[in-house]
C-alpha cells in the first residue's frame, strides 16, 4: 500500500507546483523577449565593430550569398549620369591638340559649383597655395588654378555648404595649414580630420586618396592632388561623376570610413558596419544606362583590406583579376612601379601584379604595354615590352617632370572588342596594397561584346603619349635610371 499512496501523494502536491513554476517562467520569458530586456538599450548598437551586445542568436539572413547587409540611401542609377575625364596637361605638352577631356581644375571647378549642400573630400596632402611651395618660383601664373580651388572652397563654406576634409596626418614635408584655414574662417561649416596610418598598419603607411563626393550626386576620383601642381604641371588623370547619385553615394561610403578613422583613438574595426557596404562589385557592378549607346558598368575598389566594407573589392585582387581575365592587350601607366616594398624597411618582394603581367604576356600572349614615370626609383629593364615615358621638363624650377597617372586598360575581346580600365589614386608598389588608402574605379562596358567609349577615349590617350616624342624604350636607360 505504502508506494502507490505516496505516489498519488506526489501527483496530488508537487505536480501543481512544477506547473506553476513553469506557466510563470515562461510568462517571464515571453516578457523578456517581446520587451527586449537583454538587448541594447536605448536603441544603441556598436555598427563598427560588427556586434549589437545581445545574449541572443543573430535572425537568420535573408540576404542572397555574397550580399551585403546595407543601410543608408543607395539609389538607383539613371541616364542622367556624365562621366568625364579630367586630365592634367601642361601647356607645351601637346600645344594646340584636343583629347576630348576636361583639365582637372575645371572637373573640380565645376564640383564646387553644383554643391549645395555637402562637400567631403579625401586627400593626401595639400599645397593649392604657392606659400606652400616657398622653393618654387611661378613666373607664369600656373599656381592660379590652386588659388582657385581654395578660394572656390571658402566661398562654399560661406554659402552654408558643410565641408569635411579626411587627409592624411600632417607631416614634416607639408603643413597642411590650407584644410586648417578653411575650417578656421568658417567653424560652423568646415571640419577637418587627420589620418595616422603607422597606427594601424605595418611599415609606412598614409592615405594617399584623391577623391570628392558632392551632394550625393557627384564625384571624382583620381590621380591629382590638392596640390597647385598637380593642377597646372603634373601630367593627371581622373574622372568625375556628375548627377550620378548612384556612383556619388558609394564614393562617399569609402570617404567616410576615412572620416571615421580620423576620429580620436580611433581603432580599426572587426567588421565595418552596414552604412558603409556595398553590393557593387566586378561581379554585379552598377549598371549605369547612357542615353546614347550600351549601358557602363562601374564599380569600385580600395586599399588596404582593413578598410574594405563588406561587399568592396579590394584594390590588387581587383586589378588581378582584370589583367587574367585579358585576351589581347593590357595597357598600364603609373608613376612609380617595383615589385617590391620601396618606404618599408627591409624591403619584401612582393609579385602579384607583376606576376599577372608576366602570365598575360607569356602563356596566352596578350600584348603589354606599360609607361611609367623617369622618376627616383630603378626602371625595370627586365621586360623588353614595357616602356617608360620620360617626363617633360625643360629645366623650369620646380615644374614638376613626371606623370603622376595611374590607370590601366585592358581587352576583354569577345566578337566585338569590349574593354574595360581601372583608375587609382596610387602608385603600384607593394606599400599601397599593403599599407596607404587608395580607391579603384573599375569601368567597362555594361552589355557583353560592346564597346565602351571611355574605355575607348582613355586607350587613346595611353596610345597618344606611348607614341609621342616623350616615351622612351627602357633599353635606353642603364640600370640606375640614367639616358644611355
């Protein structure tokens, strides 16, 4: 009798309680979840370091692989977009000759002009004022069009338009007192921040980007810098975006991770928040419609990796890839080339461009062509078909000689011949994959076998200078760089 009577004991008295204590706990958890009691309070979540703080399993994605969760304003891209090349040309280089471009002081001009409301810029360094080049002389006036893009931006900060400047951290070799001035004569409109790149990356490191994004709607990317030179006498190139929201709106993205690495202390992120991803890429790039001719495919890169959001492509794979992917012609042009690291001491060797270039030409014999500038690093002889353009000087002191261009073109021939380039801020030395902040801007025809024709216009600047009086064979220089 005993075991069934307490049986029936237990039943009667324990069971209600184990009910009760489960019908509250689950009520508790109910409230727990529906309130959010163990997530973020105050609506706040970490964006740059890829965490919101709860206790709780993240929501199952609904993004498609290789999708980017996004956040902020990403519009759709229309045939209101102009794209124009803006090149950098002294006066005598080739006198009384059209390229169809637009010098790089009136792409910027033109910049300030449509802003009405934000300008934020990337840059490297700035001497747009000749007090900034004390040892030059300017008898001919060319450091006008610096003053007018100083000027340009004082007057835009006294119209209300809100400026901000991310430049590289102020060094010995310039002041950098012209971003400081601006901001100085208008507080309330200007703010300016300094990158220290040694802080977060190996070796020597800077930000060496030259970039604008206006308003959300237009932009540039390239090769000059704010530099009254580089306006007037360093051979540039770039190209800006206008009425573009589309292309504008990521440029901005990447100046913005400059702008927040500019913040005091900051660190570098674990994983760089939504408001800075992308979904463009050399897979699914914006396709951008023209109202004459095929659509243009656009889409960007950056260096170093740290500061690649989710989605962007980083700056030597990108170029990689396109060079593999050549059949018939690749065309490079830079300023300074060496397979190696040329600022970090020791020197590593470091082969992947070079590598690329090497298959290309090699096993499926596609024609390279590459021109650098006559500047203070060794020429690579090794190569019998690249050349080197040896810069215009004649002897004018501080008239910058060399080409400051970075691009490159390739072939992608199907039945039609389809190519497509890139353009980037920086040179092509191991440094600037590793260590400094540049952008890339892919451009190729959006519609398979067409022709692109800015792909088209910039292969024929490359042919222009390759065949001009100022290319010269390297086998005419011996191993230091010196004429033969």
């Amino acid at each position: 009798h005993f075991q069934p009577v307490m049986a029936n004991y237990l039943l009667v008295s324990v069971l209600p309680v184990l009910v009760t204590i489960l019908l509250s706990s689950g009520i508790w958890v109910g409230v727990y979840f529906i309130f959010d009691l163990g997530g973020p309070q105050g609506g706040e979540t970490n964006n740059y370091y890829g965490c919101d703080s709860t206790t709780t399993s993240p929501p199952v994605s609904t993004l498609a692989p290789g999708q980017c969760e996004l956040s902020g304003q990403y519009s759709p891209c229309t045939a209101d977009c102009e794209f124009v090349i803006c090149e950098t040309l002294q006066d005598d280089l080739y006198p009384n000759e059209q390229f169809g471009t637009t010098s790089s002081t009136d792409c910027w001009l033109r910049l300030l002009k449509e802003a009405k409301e934000e300008i934020v810029i990337g840059s490297y360094y700035w001497s747009l004022l000749m007090n900034e080049t004390a040892d030059c002389t300017d008898d001919l006036g060319y450091s006008k069009d610096g003053q007018k893009i100083y000027d340009g931006l004082m007057d835009a900060a006294k119209r209300g338009i809100t400026i901000r400047i991310a430049m590289n951290e102020p060094s010995g070799e310039y002041t950098f007192n012209e971003p400081f001035a601006i901001r100085d004569a208008n507080p309330e409109k200007v703010q300016v921040r300094s990158l220290n790149f040694s802080k977060w990356f190996p070796g020597y490191g800077l930000l060496h980007t030259k970039s604008w994004a206006v308003d959300g709607k237009h932009s540039y990317v390239g090769s000059a810098n704010f530099d009254w030179r580089s306006l007037a006498q360093v051979k540039e190139i770039g190209m800006a975006v206008y009425n573009c929201p589309c292309i504008a709106e990521d440029v901005k993205r990447m100046i913005d991770v400059y702008w927040y690495m500019g913040a005091e202390n900051a660190v570098l992120p674990a994983k760089w928040g939504a408001e800075y991803a992308t979904n463009a890429n050399h897979d699914a790039p914006y396709v951008v419609p023209r109202q004459v001719g095929p659509s243009t495919a656009v889409h960007f890169s950056s260096s170093p990796a740290a500061l690649d959001a989710c989605g962007r492509d980083n700056d030597i794979d990108n170029m990689i890839r396109m060079i593999d992917e050549a059949d018939e012609f690749v065309y490079l042009a830079v300023m300074d080339y060496a397979p190696a690291t040329m600022y970090t001491i020791p020197h590593h060797y470091y082969t992947a461009l070079q590598d690329a270039l090497v298959r290309a030409a090699m096993e499926r014999y596609v024609e390279v062509r590459f021109m650098m500038s006559k500047w203070d690093h060794t020429i690579p002889k090794q190569y019998p078909f690249m050349h080197a353009l040896d810069a215009f000087n004649d002897g004018m002191p501080c008239r910058t000689p060399f080409a400051n261009s970075k691009y490159r073109l390739r072939d992608d021939s199907l039945l039609a011949r389809a190519a497509q380039q890139i353009l980037r801020t920086s040179n092509w030395l191991a440094d600037y994959w590793i260590s400094m902040g540049g952008i890339g801007m892919g451009i190729r025809s959006a519609e398979e076998g067409q022709e692109e024709p800015l792909v088209t216009k910039m292969k024929h600047i490359f042919l222009r200078d390759w065949n001009s009086k100022y290319a010269t064979p390297i086998s005419k220089f011996d191993n230091n760089g010196q004429r033969l």
